[in-house]
C-alpha cells in the first residue's frame, strides 16, 4: 500500500514552512521560505501578501520532492498561521489593496486609545472577549477606511475581500477570483474583535462599531472539516483544517481536556490552556478565545497570556549586551553561579503584556550590588521568563475551574534545561517536553487529518504525543514564595515609568 | 615526505605578527610585514577568521587574534549550543528508533551527558543530563576516544575498571576496539557497563571535521541487539544519519 501524509502550512511572522508528516505524526520532509518585513514607518510591520503566497508556490514542491512524495499521498492540507495579520484583496483581480498590517503593527493605537476611552472594555469584552488592543484586525479594518479613498465604498460593494492569511491562502488555493473559497477558521475569526465569541458568528453590534461591511467578511468555519479541494499547487487535495498558530500548537500538544496547558516559548511567549466548552471571561487580565472547533462538536475555548519578552531578552543579552556569542551560551554563563546574587530583571521593553496590560511600563535591573557578576544577571534574564510565566498561570489558575497540573512546552527556548527546571520549580508542577517541537505544524496537520478520517479521534492522536523530555519541581518552598515576592516588587518598581 | 605546507607557514606568521605589539593591524600592514601579495595576505586571512583564529575590527577592517586561539584546547563548541543544535535531530532519532537518545561530551576523563530525550514509550523516565559515564565502557566513551576528542593515555595509565565480564579492560582490547570504531565510523557497547544494557553511537563532527561530541542511542540488549548480541544494523543506520544530520548543521562539510 502507498503510504499516504498530510501536509502542513505553517505561515508565520518571518517564514512559511511545508512540513509532510506520517502516521505516526513524525515529521517526514521540511521545506522553509522566508519572506521580506516591511518597516515603513516607526511601528508599522508589513508583509507582502502576494510575496508569501508565492513562497507558498515554491515550498509545497520542494516539500515533497525531499520526501519523494506526490500529490496523490497527500491525504489531506492543515494550515497554521500568524494571527490577526490583516490583508485586503480585490475579489476580481485578486490583487492585495497595499501590504499585508501585521500583527506587531501598532499604527491603530491612537484609534485603540480612543476606543477604550469611549466606549470601554466591557462593550468588547461581552461579545468578542478581547478588550481592544493594537494586535487585532478590526482596528485596522477601520484604520484602512479612513486612509484609503473609496475603500469602503468598494468593500460595501462586496469588490474587496478581508481575511486573515489563512483565509488569503486558501482563496488562492481554492481557484482564486475563479470561484476561490472565502472562508476563515473560528480561531482565527476569534481574534479580529469582530466574531461573537459565544455564537462564533460576526457579531452585529461589533460590524456597525467598526463600520466593517458583512460583505467583505469571510464564512467562518470551524477549525477541521472538509472545505474544498485545492485547484492550485495541490489539485484536487483536500483542504481539511485551518487555526491560528498558538491555538494549533495547543492541539498538536494535545491538549484535549480541560485544564491542560501549553507554553509555546519564543521571542515572545504564548501561554493557552483549554476551558472546556464554555468561554471563560478572564478577571485576571488573560484573553478569551476559541481553541479549536472540530466539524460539529461543541467549541472548545481557551484562555490565552501572552508575555511579549522572553527569548528576545536573550537575544537582546547577547546582540545589545555583548555578554555572550550564541543564546544557548546564556545557559553556560548562568551555571556560572548559583544564583541571582539578588539581582532581577523585568524586561518590560514595550510595557507588561498578560496579566499586567501596562504600556507605561518599561525594563529594569533591580538589586545591583558590586558582588554582581555577568553571571548573575544571566540568570536573571532567564529567571524572567520563569516569573512571567508564573504570573500567568497564576491568572489562569484564578480564572479557570481546574487548575494546573502539569505544563506543556515548545519552541526554541525549551533546550535551555536550566531554564525549563527553573519554569518547574517556580510553577511547582512538572514541565514536559513533547518528542515533536513543531507543535503548530503538527497541530494544523492533526486537525486536518482528522477532518478527512486520516486519523479517527482525539484519543489516537494523543497515543502519538509522547514525551521527550520531563523536569520535575525541587525548589524548596519558602524559597520559591520569597522569591516570587522579590520579583513582584521588581515588577512594581517597573510600572508607571513612561508619562503619558 | 612532503615538505612543509607553505600557506601553513605563512598562516603561522601571520598569527605571530598578530600576537605582538598592538595586535590589531590591516590587510597593507600584515602583507609589507612579511613580504606577501596582497591577495595572498587576504585569503589566508579570511581562511583564519573563519575559523575564528583572527578576528576584523567591523568599523577599521584590522585584523586581530581571535577568541578560539586565546581557548584552544578547551571544548571550542559550547554545550548548550550543541544541545539546542542537535535537539531536533535527537527528537528524530527517539522517535524512528524508539529508543532513549543520549548526547555525550568529553569531560574530565568521562563522558558529560548533555542532551537525553526519553524512549517514546511514555513510562516513567528521569533526565539523565549532567550525569557522568566511563569512557571505557560506554558507545558514547569508545567514539569519544577513537576519534581523539579525548586522550587515551590517562584511561590506559588508569587502568580501566571492570564493570561486568564484557567490559574492555586490557589495553590490547581497547586499542583494537578502537581501531575497528575507526574503521566502522559507530561503536556499540553490549553488556560492557551495565549487563543488559547496551548502546550505539557515533561521532558528532564540527568544523574541519573535529569531532566535539557523540550521540547514540541506549535501552536494553534485546530491544539493540540480535539474539547474538550483534547491534541491529537498521539501528546503527539511523544513529549514523543523526549524527551526519548533526555534524552537517555544525559545519562539517564532508560527513
């Protein structure tokens, strides 16, 4: 019998990765292609759509060449990708209307400022969950309207299309302005501020706030099912999931019940936990969002934290600092010595993302005395990541019916075991490392494999999670709690910096 | 015998002119001050930065001793560089063996282990990271030795330990094990440290071709051996494809 794959899209912030995977959910064959970041002013952070979906051209052959595949093994096609990113297109022509606004764009923060003045968080928070910051779409929607003549005309008119990349890719894979899908995913839809979170459908109220036409606006689907066949790239290959990054790495980690967790530990991290069938409204500063919608099971929500300085302290220690050559040096110069001498670190470079939400922020280096050495604040900067992520499991735990009892992790940071015993110590639960790091990947490939049958539930997905690596906790307790309590002081000595 | 290596000489003269006076000096100066062509000068100097014995000033273009030579003799890869390097690869390997993998570095006459990813069958497993193995007694050890990462002579003038009856303990052995380790690029310990327990390994390469470290697989004889207590070639095929994969991202162009 020909062995058969599912093929995964993976587009993120810097690449777009095509990664085949097997039965066993092992990885099979990557292919990778970054793309240009487009810094045109002071905040603004554009891709260029057109650019991405031809990267997307020259991956998914080279994907399957590596692993002498063809397109008749393809079981089914997952997509994963970088949320909130917003992109405009014209239906006819299927020309994007400028750059891709990602994500990291914070050219909406006046509008946002004014929003929350204005209107308040609960108007948003009762009907999408979020309450209004730069990182989502609507904003940009509106922004867009106001800098672009006749846009809105157009868009009301149903000529200009908006979607998130997942659905700009699937549009062009399904055939196009020659009759292409225009459809997004419930996890992504979740983080647009346009989608009720309860109903997941685009919410009235939020469509006239915004002054965003239902025309333009993508069917939102769930997270797995069958929506099509490719006509480009992949003819007639099943199209069978799409989530946003962080919620796909929270399904290829398997977090199935309620209560299990995933950090996802990068630049930035991305800390999910799942809810259970009812959105839970955070009152500790965490997100609501749906985690995955399979066909026509109930949706499963999740709470999200997302810290936004982790690995890039390291990276900041090593390029600003000098201190060391590589970011898995920090390690070796933090065994240095045994401890932070006294000495902490908030890097809130661009203010406290969850659960503090303040932009008036900004870093400091507390407890400098003449015994620090490098060393010491090596540890701290890693003890940094440590302390955020247990400010927001603290949030979590205070927020959801079942609290933590072990944390999932992935991404690049997780080969720092110094850092990965500490995140175990200061949590008190065990800290597990899954055997396949490509969590997003794996997580869009799962939803799409179960879509087509591939796979046949959760359960068999979860017998092919297995674990790599475990670090068990050992700080002593008074330790741990002084500990904590010298880096809330930290924190507070942080805040409040910035004069608006 | 071939004589001497003329751009070696000249690379070594390079390197003494760096180490005196000021030390930092550009391309017209090092080239005057040994009588060489520019374009000479140049690639022997390009040659020497990449591997990081010279390094150029970014904004005045001079030349100066590099940062390796001042460490030579220490471990030149840092440990949790080749950790964070090769994880994606041990993953792989755990999860096509099916057995626990194990990522060895000479350290004092032992062997450190610094990176370990469990066997994929989800029972009850500890992180082995830190702890220390015998050279001697160990796949891990024996590649160490066999491609000179480590020397020999302070595990010979030691005497070996025997841990179990199949432990190398006599220097006639070792020596030809290690020959034959050479030979074959992998080594497989069965029963020599532990009885039941066996495990395969095979060299990590960096630049050049040095090897810095090791990486194998270990569990229980039956599951890595036939039943003539040979290690299963399937196995030792996919020990070797990590350890090229690994070596390939460090920079070793040939394996």
């Amino acid at each position: 019998m020909v062995e058969r794959y599912v093929l995964s899209i993976d587009q993120g912030t810097t690449s777009t990765r095509c990664i085949l995977f097997d039965h066993q959910g092992r990885l099979v064959s990557v292919a990778q292609r970054e793309h240009q970041q487009y810094f045109t002013q002071p905040g603004w952070v554009e891709h260029d759509a057109t650019e991405i979906w031809a990267n997307l051209g020259r991956i998914v052959p080279r994907a399957l060449e590596n692993a002498g595949v063809g397109p008749g093994q393809v079981a089914a096609i997952g997509i994963a990708n970088q949320r909130e990113t917003t992109v405009l297109w014209d239906r006819r022509t299927g020309v994007p209307i400028g750059n891709a606004i990602t994500w990291q764009d914070t050219r909406t923060d006046a509008l946002v400022d004014e929003l929350r003045r204005t209107t308040g968080d609960d108007f948003f928070l009762d009907r999408c969950g979020l309450s209004p910051t730069t990182y989502f779409s609507a904003p940009r929607i509106r922004w867009l309207f106001d800098h672009v003549d006749g846009l809105r005309e157009r868009a009301e008119r149903g000529e200009v299309l908006f979607g998130t990349v997942e659905s700009w890719l699937i549009w062009n894979l399904t055939g196009g302005p020659d009759g292409g899908l225009h459809i997004t995913d419930a996890t992504n839809a979740s983080r647009t501020m346009l989608m009720n979170i309860r109903t997941l459908s685009w919410d009235e109220e939020l469509l006239g706030y915004f002054g965003v036409p239902r025309a333009m606006l993508p069917e939102i689907r769930p997270s797995a099912e069958r929506y099509g066949v490719a006509r480009a790239l992949l003819p007639d290959v099943r199209i069978g999931a799409a989530l946003g990054d962080q919620q796909a790495a929270l399904f290829g980690q398997t977090c199935f019940a309620m209560g299990e967790a995933k950090c996802t530990y990068g630049t930035g991290s991305f800390l999910l936990m799942n809810t259970g069938t009812d959105p839970v409204r955070s009152r500790h500063g965490l997100l609501t969002t749906v985690g995955y919608k399979i066909g026509d099971e109930p949706t499963v929500y999740a709470l999200e934290g997302p810290i936004a300085v982790t690995g890039s302290l390291v990276q900041w220690f090593r390029d600003r600092l000098g201190l060391i050559h590589s970011a898995p040096e920090i390690e070796t110069l933090a065994r240095t010595v045994e401890d932070n001498g006294g000495c902490y670190i908030v890097p809130a470079f661009s203010g406290l993302f969850a659960p503090h939400w303040r932009s008036d922020a900004r870093g400091v280096v507390v407890g400098l005395t003449s015994y620090i050495t490098k060393g010491h604040l090596a540890r701290a900067v890693l003890e940094a990541t440590g302390w955020q992520t247990r400010e927001v499991i603290d949030a979590m735990n205070a927020d959801s019916p079942e609290p933590l009892k072990a944390l999932k992790v992935d991404g690049g940071m997780t080969a720092n075991n110094l850092l990965m015993q500490f995140v175990a110590d200061v949590l008190d639960v065990p800290v597990v490392r899954p055997m396949v790091s490509e969590t997003v990947s794996l997580g869009a490939a799962y939803a799409a494999g179960l879509a087509v049958g591939y796979w046949p539930d959760l359960e068999g997905l979860r017998r092919n999670w297995h674990r790599a690596g475990q670090w068990m906790p050992t700080m002593d307790p008074a330790r741990r709690e002084a500990e904590y309590e010298n880096w809330r002081r930290a924190v507070e000595r942080s805040l409040g910096w910035m004069r608006s | 015998m071939a004589g001497p290596v003329q751009s070696i000489e000249r690379a070594a003269a390079i390197l003494r002119l760096l180490a005196q006076g000021s030390g930092r000096l550009g391309l017209g100066e090092v080239s005057a001050a040994l009588g060489l062509a520019k374009g000479t000068a140049h690639g022997i100097l390009r040659t020497l930065q990449s591997v990081d014995f010279v390094e150029q000033d970014k904004e005045t273009g001079k030349y100066q001793l590099g940062a390796a030579l001042l460490h030579l003799g220490t471990s030149y890869l840092d440990i949790n560089e080749l950790r964070s390097r090769s994880i994606n690869w041990a993953d792989a390997l755990a999860a096509r063996s099916g057995e626990a993998v194990r990522l060895g570095v000479p350290l004092e006459g032992k062997v450190l282990i610094v990176h370990h990813v469990f066997r994929p069958d989800d029972t009850f497993q500890t992180l082995d990271v830190g702890s220390l193995l015998p050279l001697h007694a160990s796949a891990l050890g024996k590649v160490l030795l066999a491609f000179g990462a480590t020397p020999l002579e302070p595990v010979m003038e030691a005497e070996p330990e025997g841990y179990t009856r199949h432990t190398l303990t006599s220097h006639q052995q070792l020596g030809r094990a290690l020959g034959e380790i050479r030979e074959a690029g992998w080594a497989a310990a069965v029963q020599e440290m532990i009885m039941g327990e066996a495990d395969i390994a095979a060299p990590i390469r960096g630049q050049g071709g040095l090897v810095v470290g090791a990486i194998g697989v270990s569990g229980s004889v039956e599951r890595l051996c036939d039943s003539r207590g040979r290690p299963d070639p399937p196995l030792v095929g996919l020990v070797r494809d990590a350890a090229r994969a690994v070596s390939r991202d460090l920079g070793a162009a040939r394996w």
